[in-house]
C-alpha cells in the first residue's frame, strides 16, 4: 500500500516514524 515508503506508512498507522522503525525492528519487519 505504501510501496516501502516509511513515512507514508506511519502516518497511515497514525505514529511518528521512529516508532515505526522500532516496531519494524522488534518484529524483524522489513519495507
């Protein structure tokens, strides 16, 4: 949906970015 743009997708998900990159990271998530 976001095409791997980071910002897109936490602004979707209604949180800042460092946020994201942390749930990214503890869920072993990649973009």
């Amino acid at each position: 949906q976001c095409h791997g743009n980071k910002k897109k997708a936490a602004q979707l998900l209604g949180i800042q970015r460092p946020t994201l990159y942390n749930k990214m990271k503890r869920y072993a998530i990649e973009l």
